[in-house]
C-alpha cells in the first residue's frame, strides 16, 4: 500500500511540473532591465543589471524599413508598469510593456521630439520637441490612461528647441529650456500658466533670439524647489557648467564650471543623497563622468573619472541603492559601469561587435525587480 501511495505521489508531481505548475525558472525571471537606445541601429538593448547579461534588443520600425526611426530617449513607469521611447527622425512617442516589452501603441507628434518626463499618478506623458523652423513651439501632453495614446492639447512657448524637460515632484509644474535661446520655463499644469525667464540676462534678453551660449541640455528635479541644468556650452567664452535654480521663482542659485571643452550632458541625481552625476561629453581627454554634491547654495566636485579613451559620452542612469552608474558612449559605441560612490570604472562593454556603428542614447532603468518579467 505504502509503495503504490508513493507511485501515485511521484506521478501528480511529473504532471505538475509538466504543467509548470511548480515554476522551475522564476528565478530566471528576476531581472532589473536597462534600456538602452542604439539610435543608428534603430534598435533598443536590454540588459539585466548589475551583471550586463543581454537580454533582448527590440527593433525600433513605426514608418517602414526604408525610413529611419533613430530611438533617442527612453523613461520608465514603473508603476503602472510601461516604458516609453521617443524617435527623433519618425516623430512618434512609443508605448511598451515593462514586463514583456511589447509594443503597446505609438503617437505621431511631429518636429523631433526629444526628452521626456513622465507622471505616473494622473498617466500623463510630457514631450519637449526640438522643433527648429516653426512659428510657435510645443510641449506635447500625452494621455496614457486608457487603451491608446491620446494627443492632448500642446503647451505653446515662444523659444526654439525646447530640450529638457523636468517634472516637479509635487507634480504640479514641469520646466524646460530652449537649447539654443538660452531660456527657461515653467508652465503650471493644471491650468496652463506660463513663467519664462532668461538663463543669461547678460546675452540673451528675448525668448525667441537664438544666442546659443549656454546652450542647456537637460533638467531634472531634486527635490521640492530645487531643479539642476546640464549646460553644454560648446563656445569656447563660457565654461561647461552645471546650474542650480529655484524652481518656485525661476531664480539661479549657483553653479559649477568645468572645463571649457567639457561639454556636460545628460545628469541624474542620487537616490539616496544631496550628490548628482555628470556625463561630460568632451574628448581629448575632457570627456568622463563627475559627481557633484549640492545645497541650495553651493556646488562641490566629489570626485570625476575623466579619460582620453572616452568621446562624445551621452546618456546616464543609475540604480535604486545608489551603488552603479550606467552612462553610453555614442562615439565609442560602448555601454560602461562605474561604481557611483567612489567614481571607479567597473565594466566597458561594446553594445555590438567591435567597430560596429550603433551611437548610443538616452538610457533608463528599473528601480525595482522585476520577479515575473520576459
């Protein structure tokens, strides 16, 4: 009795583990993704983190496969579990899956659209677009709520190349700047109200005059008042800089120089501490990543990891425990990891086969494991 009792036993378990009834490759599935944009390759990397085991690479193809898409910045909703990608050449905003990294959906906006800030709590979607020849430029708001991405109705500015993009974190505001005029702007969200002001009362005194001095790159909040700007500067008469502004009376509170042919790009502030994390996208050995400590008042350098070997550096993420950087190399064609507390070079890994073209971009990441993700 006791040996059939055992044989029937043994067989509901093969029939259960048949069925995937006791799942055998959960732990597989527990991934932390990184998203990477390969803009001349119209494609999306993915890797598992902190390893940089590839996971995946999705192709980038809303317009037909004669016409380019070039994939440019990518921001993550995790909490309602979405990602979402802009592509600069075919004008459309894509809607992805977290989990499965299926497309969702795709919008037409039109003119370049570049950067983006998302507000998970109301699922709303908001898009600078480096528009260039145009008569008024446009903030895209973009409805995520529902079965499909809905157009709402665009925020008109008077600058050209609208940038950065920033979203408050009572989420009541959003700022961006013209890359080229040199100017800043807070639009209030739920009515529509719009304050502008100069970044350089000193050369740029009208919002539609393209100075292209300071010639900002992104914006990002860092906490309730305070916002940070990447300046790129590419004029030798003015440092590469990065500027802090109060963001309730759109007023600079200071700054930090770098080198004139540093040219500072995309940022990122620590989760867990008053620092932030610099790309510098210089060569000739101005080019490497810098971390920076902050006060409302002051800016002070914590440490920079600089090299001849980097070029034309670009995007940067970093994880929840605020122990890895990621940054993309969009002249190198290399992904790297550095160590976010002491400025350390971890790991370089080329995103294709060596002296392939594939001129990374924006790159994101979760902040949370993924236990059930494809």
């Amino acid at each position: 009795m006791q040996l059939k009792t055992n044989i029937v036993g043994l067989f509901f378990i093969f029939v259960f583990i048949g069925c995937g009834i006791f799942d055998t490759t959960e732990a597989n599935n527990n991934v932390t993704k990184l998203y990477v944009t390969l803009q001349q390759q119209d494609k999306v990397a993915i890797y598992d983190t902190p390893d940089l085991t590839l996971l995946k690479t999705i192709d980038i193809n809303f317009t037909g496969s004669n016409i380019k898409d070039t994939p440019h910045f990518i921001v993550i909703d995790e909490e309602n579990g979405y990602w979402f990608v802009t592509t600069v050449e075919s004008d459309y905003v894509a809607q992805y899956s977290l989990k499965t990294d299926e497309l969702l959906d795709t919008v037409y906006v039109g003119d370049y659209p570049a950067l983006m800030a998302v507000n998970p709590d109301n699922k709303r979607l908001y898009v600078s677009r480096m528009m260039m020849e145009a008569e008024t430029y446009k903030i895209n708001e973009i409805d995520y709520g529902g079965t499909e991405l809905v157009n709402l109705a665009p925020f008109d500015l008077a600058s050209p190349i609208p940038h950065g993009i920033a979203i408050d974190q009572a989420k009541e505001h959003i700022f961006t700047i013209s890359n080229t005029a040199d100017w800043i702007y807070r639009i209030t969200l739920n009515s529509g109200d719009i304050f502008d002001v100069t970044m350089d009362a000193s050369n740029s005194i009208t919002s539609t005059n393209e100075i292209k001095l300071l010639q900002p790159i992104q914006c990002i909040s860092l906490n309730d008042s305070l916002l940070a700007i990447s300046c790129s500067v590419p004029q030798y008469a003015v440092n590469g800089q990065v500027q802090i502004w109060n963001g309730n009376n759109l007023t600079i509170q200071s700054k930090y120089e770098f080198g004139s042919d540093s040219k500072p790009w995309h940022l990122i502030k620590s989760p867990l501490r008053e620092e932030m994390f610099i790309v510098l996208g210089g060569s000739d050995g101005a080019g490497g990543v810098a971390c920076l400590t902050y006060t409302a008042n002051e800016i002070k350098l914590k440490w920079q990891y600089m090299s001849g070997d980097f070029t034309g550096l670009h995007g940067i993420t970093i994880d929840a425990a605020g122990e890895y950087l990621y940054v993309s190399g969009r002249d190198t064609h290399y992904l790297y990891q550095f160590d976010a507390e002491h400025g350390s070079l971890i790991a370089s890994i080329p995103l294709d086969a060596e002296n392939q073209i594939v001129s990374p971009g924006g790159i994101s990441m979760m902040q949370n494991l993924c236990t059930d993700c494809e």
